[in-house]
C-alpha cells in the first residue's frame, strides 16, 4: 500500500514537472519571437529613419534635435489634452451613431411628403406656375414693366377695391350671372313692346338706376 502512494506521488511529480517544462520551453519560444519581433523592428525602424533622413536631406531640410525634443516635450505635457480629444472623437462618434437612426427617419419622412405632394399635385401646380412666368416674361417686356411702375398708384388702388368685401360680392354676382346666362334665341329675341313691359318690374327699374349712377361715377372720375 506504502508502494502505491510513493507511485502515485512520483507520478504527480512527473506531471507537475513536464507541465513546468512545458511552460518554460513556451516561455522560451515567446522569448525568442519577441526577441525576433524586435529586431525585425528595429530593422523597419531603422530603414524608415534612413528614408526619412534621405528625403528631408533631399527636400533641404534641416532637422533640428532641439526643437524635435522640444516637441516630444510638449506631446507628452499635453498628454492629457490629447486624452480629452480623442473623448471628444469617441463623443462625437457615439453622438453620430445615435443621430443615425434620426436623420435616416427624417429622410423617410421627407420622402414620404414629397410623395405625398407629387400625389397632391403640387409640383404639378409648381410646372404650371412656371410655365405662366415663363409666358408673362415673353409677352410683357421691360418697356410694360416700367410703364406698370408708373401706375402703380391707380394699381394699388385697384387692388385695394377690389379687396372690399361688398365689392368682391358684387363681383362674384356678376360674373356668376355672366356664367349662368347664355343668349338664347328663343328668349331674348322679343318685341320692344315686351322689352318695355320688363323695364316696369322693379328689379330691372333698380338694376337701370344703379347702371346710370356708376355711368356718372365714373364720368366724373
């Protein structure tokens, strides 16, 4: 029984040593490819800075050692600015990302409303209001323009009027009963005698009194 113990100790010892041997001989080939790393960087280092001499010497360019300290210097001074910078940077990129999903519903939307319009008819609408521009440039020349200009007064005036309410009711009657009313043979081809029966009712006696009045209206104007 004492034989077996001592067996099984040994075993575990041979374990535990291989697996020592094992770590030490991947610790000697990490050594060693960091080792190799290292002088493969060098090398790199040591081209580049060669390259980087041949062509500042080639460009005429004087590098100062001082000023190149001063600089290192100055890196490492401002280590922290350069740490709130790239905060800023991975700020800036979180803030981006989040605005993403925004500004791509913005763009939904505002393609959605201008289908919305074009359905509507508005650019439509927009064509046709430039196709009247475009005829009003053609047809009115500078010369109208300028004579509009002169009258501007009596066009403002114009507008004024006929922005008054009773006028536009007026306005609206008229041209409604201009619409409606065709000439028709069958009725308006009577006798002066049924004429003259008409002008008796008081509504064509009221419509006459009211055509007279704006008749010396305006010839007093």
């Amino acid at each position: 029984m004492a034989d077996q113990d001592i067996q099984i100790q040994i075993s575990e010892l041979n374990r535990k040593l291989d697996l020592i041997l094992e770590n030490a001989e991947q610790q000697k080939r990490t050594r060693e490819e960091f080792d190799d790393l290292v002088a493969d960087l060098n090398i790199v280092a040591k081209d580049a800075f060669q390259q980087t001499v041949v062509m500042l010497d080639k460009s005429q360019v004087e590098l100062d050692h001082g000023q190149v300290s001063a600089l290192l210097i100055k890196l490492i001074q401002n280590l922290d600015t350069f740490h709130e910078m790239l905060d800023m940077l991975e700020s800036a990129r979180d803030f981006l990302k989040d605005l993403s999903p925004v500004l791509h519903q913005m763009g939904l939307d505002a393609v959605n409303k201008m289908n919305e319009l074009d359905q509507k008819g508005y650019f439509e609408y927009a064509g046709a209001i430039q196709k009247f521009v475009d005829k009003f440039v053609q047809t009115f020349t500078a010369k109208d323009l300028r004579k509009m200009e002169g009258s501007m007064d009596n066009m403002v005036g114009i507008i004024r009027n006929i922005t008054d309410p009773e006028l536009l009711d007026t306005l609206n009657c008229v041209t409604r009963a201009i619409r409606e009313v065709k000439v028709d043979d069958n009725l308006d081809n009577v006798s002066l005698w049924k004429i003259f029966k008409q002008m008796r009712s008081k509504e064509v006696r009221k419509s006459l009194s009211y055509s007279i009045r704006l008749l010396q209206t305006i010839n007093k104007s």
